[in-house]
C-alpha cells in the first residue's frame, strides 16, 4: 500500500482544520431553511459555482424544488423561497447584485463565506461561515494554504454541502432508493 505525499498531507490536514472550524449549528439553521423553502435558487462564481452546482444536483436528487441562476429554466422568487450563493471573498460583484434582486422579490438569503465581514454577509439574511482562504487572500504574507488560488475555501464547500445533503436527507426523509431513481438516465 502506498502512503499519501507530504502534499497531499499538508491539504488534508488544512481542509481538516477548516470543517473543524465550521459551525455545525448553523449548518443545521442553513438546511431548516432549505428543507423548508418553496424553492431554491443557487448561484456561485467560478470554480465556486462548480461545487454550488454539484450541491444544487444532490438538491434535486432529495426532491427538493431547486435550479441555478443562468439555466433557461429558474423560476422567480419571491417570498418563501431562499436563494443561496457562495462568495468566498464576499465581494462578488455579481453575488452581491444577484442577492439584492433576490431580497427585493421577498426571498430570503443564504450565503457561504469565508469573509463575515464582507459586503455580502452584510446583506445576507443567513451567513454559513467557512472559516477557509480564498483568492482574495492568498497572495504574500496573508497566504497560509499550500493549495493555489484559494482553492481550500472550494474543497471546503464540498465537503459542507455534502453534509447538507446528508442532514437534508434526515430532514426530508428521502430514501437512497427515491434519490437514485431522480439521477438523470441522460448520460
């Protein structure tokens, strides 16, 4: 059996100090929120919207009314719903335009940061902090993760959103077998 690099060690014990660090309470307020939305619209920048889309696919496998900003086919919002973004800065431009239009039709605001003094968290109505660097930061001094890029924050959001999906699971009471069977047969 061969043994993991001092590279692969050196992420995994930094992605491991980040989960640590996260609030599982709110992880849990963040799924109530979810569980209990009439629909949910998500949204993330970059390399960020490839884990935000991943957690929207194991949304819609636990049934839940979900869709991501840009597809042809998201709803509106209005009140009821919850529109969740992920801006690891929390200063996305676009996250920040996209929050207020969703908090101007009544819906309410979930945001995945890594800044809870960010301009962003400002105007979430809910703030999950993932306590991880991001691009923002990673440059100089500030820079603390090996990875490249503020590629820790994204590795985190996996890893919390898979959790979501486990609590969501428990919440909504779906079944592998009813979560199977909403995977797409178009691959």
């Amino acid at each position: 059996m061969t043994q993991a690099g001092p590279e692969m060690q050196i992420a995994m014990d930094e992605l491991g100090a980040v989960v640590r660090r996260i609030d599982d309470g709110r992880v849990d307020t963040a799924c109530a929120m979810l569980a209990g939305a009439g629909k949910i619209v998500v949204y993330g920048c970059g390399r960020e919207a490839l884990q935000v889309k991943g957690f929207a696919m194991r949304l819609f496998h636990l049934g839940l009314p979900v869709a991501v900003v840009g597809d042809m086919t998201t709803p509106p919002l209005g009140k009821g719903d919850v529109f969740l973004a992920s801006s690891g800065p929390g200063e996305t431009t676009t996250v920040l335009t996209l929050m207020r239009v969703a908090r101007d039709a009544g819906a309410k605001v979930v945001l995945l940061t890594a800044e809870p003094a960010g301009s962003a968290a400002k105007l979430a109505d809910f703030t999950l902090l993932v306590p991880a660097q991001t691009m923002a930061s990673d440059q100089g001094a500030a820079k603390t993760s090996v990875l490249p890029m503020g590629s820790l924050f994204e590795g985190a959001l996996f890893l919390v959103f898979e959790v979501m999906v486990l609590k969501l699971k428990a919440l909504t009471g779906a079944t592998p077998e009813a979560m199977r069977a909403r995977h797409t047969n178009m691959e």
